[in-house]
C-alpha cells in the first residue's frame, strides 16, 4: 500500500514539476507515474554506477559534479518515456531540484505512519 501512495505522490510531483518548469512537458497522468518508475529504477541501478565510475571528477569538482549526473538521468528518462520530454539542461536541472523537494516533503511524512 505504501508503495502505491509514494507512486501516486511522485507521480503527482511530476505533474506539477511539468507544469512549473517551461521545458519540461508530461503528456498524461500515466506518463507521470511512468515517468516516476523509470526514475527510481534509473536511481536506483544506474545512478550508483556512474557516481562510482566519476569519483576523481566528483573530488575534483567537491560534488558539483553529482548535478550532472542527476540531469543525465532526467534526460535518459526523456529519451525511453514516451510521453516525457526535456528540452536542455536547466529544465532538467530545476526538474530535479524541484521532484526532490517535493519528494523530501511529502514522503518524509508518509513514511512515519
């Protein structure tokens, strides 16, 4: 059950993120909560890969680096959703920043039932 409140709520994110962000368009309610699966897998198996394979540069850069990978997620979710687009960077920058804000303050509280 949990699951699916946290799917709809991310899903909900990224309604609003899509409606907030010029550059970033989700054409459905099922492309969003797609959008939300494919990121969290995204997250979750890829993510690890490339911050583990950037190291020195994440050093080098004192994290800033971390930024570019988040934003090559987002638009690698772009590419495989139909339905999601990202048009450039910043978009996919301020998508990200926003999907996390929105997600620390609404999860954090589902979480604690």
């Amino acid at each position: 059950m949990r699951l699916l409140i946290n799917l709809i709520i991310n899903g909900l994110a990224v309604m609003l993120c899509a409606y907030l962000i010029p550059g970033i368009e989700v054409n459905s309610f099922f492309s969003a909560i797609l959008v939300a699966i494919v990121l969290s897998i995204l997250n979750t198996f890829i993510k690890p890969i490339l911050v583990l394979l950037t190291i020195p540069i994440t050093i080098i850069t004192l994290g800033i680096f971390l930024l570019f990978i988040n934003v090559a997620i987002i638009k690698l979710a772009g590419i495989l959703i139909p339905g999601f687009e990202v048009n450039g960077f910043w978009p996919a920058l301020f998508f990200s920043f926003l999907l996390s804000f929105i997600g620390w303050l609404f999860m954090d509280k589902s979480n604690k039932n």
